[in-house]
C-alpha cells in the first residue's frame, strides 16, 4: 500500500504539469476528449446511474464526509503516531481524486470557449447592454401578458416539478443528434442542505449525475435543470452553461418555460447595467410588468428565508475552486453569460450545432 501511496503522490505534480500544457491546447481537449472520448463515458455512467430512484453522487459525497471526519478524529485521539500517515494518505488521496476528475469530467474546462466557436464578438457597451434589456423587457412582458390575466399578476407555472423534468429532458433530446450526449437530472437528496449553502444545483463530475435543488421555485427550477444539464453535455465554463440555459429554455416550445429563459436572462443584463448605470437600470425596470417583479420577489424571499452566516464562506470556496480549474473570474463567471446574450442578440440568429 506504501508504493501504492509513494507512486500516487508522484504522479500529482505530473499531472499539474499535464494541466498547464492542456491548457495551452484547447484543440486537443475538442478533438480527444470532449468529442470523442466524453460521450462515450458518460454513456457508461448513464447506464448504471441513470435508472437508479436516488443520487448516487449525493450519497458518494456524503460518505467521504463521515470519513474524512472520523480520520480527523482519529488524528486529534493520536496526533504524533498519525500525523505522517495521515500527510501521505492524504496527498495520495487528493491525487487520485484530482486524476479522476480531470479524466472523467474536469478537461471540459479547458475545451474551445463558446463564443470562439460562436464566432462571437464578447465586446460590447452601455448602449448595447441597454438595448438587449430592451428587447428582453418586451418580449418578458409579451410573455407575461400570455400567460397571465392583468399585468399586476405574478406567473404561476401550472406543472409540477416531476413533469418541468421531463419536459427540459426532452427538449436535450434530438434525433439530429445535435446533442453528443441525453442529460438527465436528479433532485437532490440534500436539497435543504443546497438552500442553507445558497446552491440550486450542481453536477457531480464522479458520476456525471446532475443533481437541482428540489425546493427552489419552479421558475429558478427551470433554468436549474438546462443549466445542469448544459454541464452534463461537456459544458465547463459556468457563463456557457447559463447561455445554454438560455437559448434552450427561450426556444422550448412552451410558453412557461419561454417565461423563465426571458426572464432569467433579464435579471443578470439587469444587474450588469445596473452597475454600469444605476439610473438609467431604475428607468428601464419600470417597464416591467408588475406581475414579473411580483415573481422576481417570490425567487428573492426563497433565499432570503435560507439566508446564514456560513454562506458567503462555503461561496469564497466554491469561487476558488472555479478559478483553480481555469475560470479567472470564479464565480462571478455566472455573469459573464451577459456578453454572450449581448452578441446573440446582435446576431439575432445562431446555432448550437455550430458548436456540437
């Protein structure tokens, strides 16, 4: 087991060394991995994950936490005879956990950015900002108007969650084989624990099982599912997995689902003008239906009720171990999908399979 351990801990600086020049060929990671070899792995963990009632990946994690801890224990019990064992077991550990992410999972970081495939131009201005939240503005009311008896009323998605599911499943599902890969998505075991640390959902790059927040409104729940499943397709960057999230939800053939791409999109270009200019943002949100503030506040009181001291910490870690995978802006990167919305409006037309 010693050699076992020695070999893994030498293999960790290798396979840092193996990341800097994977970064510099993003050509590599298409061509290899994300085009080839990812489909077929995820197709393996489709197979003895997919049809399992419970997340796998949940309880994995849950598992390694009991013990971690109770090697932390036994270390405090016997400090001086562990400490060494504990050093090397630990390191070996992190190198076989790293070694596995990055091959089943973790290289999708470092493919081809979207808009280098898109051909799209991330550079843009206040007044570009201010006329794609424009338009959002208009077709979010049109929608909201569709879908509602009076401006003042907020939209209420009529299907349960179980059928929202289904509905985003098979929208990723094409006999073009547009997409490389089905997603499918779990609701997670741990769904309150999500709210307390302020996530909606997140991908498991074990088992490649997508896992959403089952308590968060059906709105925010929307998005949650192509955004995850965006991930589950070799989708890294978290900015291109909200884009997808995006331009799926805003071409689903229902109106609802429409209502929650329109509106999710509006709320980050609204933020962003906002920062750029808090007064012009103030003039522009007063166009907005009343009903659709009314469902922006029911999604802002939902995490305000999970709100506590530990979140913004649990968060710093989250962000720095997107910029550790190639990420600079962390989690902030969320953001950036609004260069992308800008110069999709600007094309006025695009195509996924470009990409694919």
């Amino acid at each position: 087991m010693k050699k076992v351990y020695c070999f893994l801990i030498v293999l960790l600086p290798l396979q840092w060394l193996a990341l800097f020049w994977i970064r510099k060929n993003p050509k590599w990671i298409d061509s290899f991995f994300s085009q080839n070899f990812y489909p077929y792995l995820f197709k393996v963990h489709r197979f003895f994950f997919e049809k399992l009632p419970f997340s796998f990946g949940d309880l994995f994690y849950a598992v390694i936490l009991v013990l971690f801890i109770g090697s932390c224990i036994k270390l405090i019990k016997q400090p001086r005879k562990r400490s060494i064992p504990f050093l090397l077991k630990g390191l070996a550990i992190s190198s076989l956990i790293s070694l596995i992410f990055q091959i089943s999972w973790g290289f999708n970081y470092y493919r081809t950015p979207l808009h280098e495939s898109l051909q799209y131009d991330l550079r843009y201005n206040e007044d570009e900002l201010t006329i794609t939240l424009e338009k959002l503005i208009e077709t979010t009311n049109e929608l909201h108007q569709r879908l509602t008896s009076s401006d003042s009323v907020a939209v209420k998605i009529p299907y349960t969650k179980e059928v929202l599911l289904k509905m985003m499943e098979k929208n990723f599902s094409y006999d073009n084989e547009m997409y490389p890969v089905q997603p499918f998505v779990k609701n997670s075991l741990w769904s309150t624990l999500l709210s307390y640390m302020g996530y909606a959902g997140y991908l498991n790059p074990f088992t490649l099982e997508s896992q959403v927040n089952k308590n968060i409104p059906k709105l925010n729940y929307i998005t949650t599912l192509a955004h995850e499943m965006a991930h589950q397709l070799g989708i890294g960057a978290e900015n291109e997995a909200n884009f997808i999230a995006f331009s799926t939800t805003t071409n689903h053939s229902d109106p609802f689902i429409q209502y929650s791409g329109y509106s999710f999109a509006f709320q980050y270009c609204y933020l962003e003008l906002y920062k750029a200019n808090p007064e012009k943002a103030k003039e522009l949100i007063t166009r907005l239906n009343p009903g659709i503030i009314k469902n922006f506040r029911a999604l802002s009181a939902f995490w305000q009720k999970y709100k506590n001291p530990l979140e913004p910490y649990l968060k710093k870690g989250y962000d720095s171990y997107l910029k550790a995978n190639g990420q600079a802006l962390g989690i902030q990167s969320y953001n950036a999908m609004v260069a992308l919305v800008i110069a999709h409006s600007k094309e006025n037309s695009y195509s996924l399979d470009k990409f694919y």
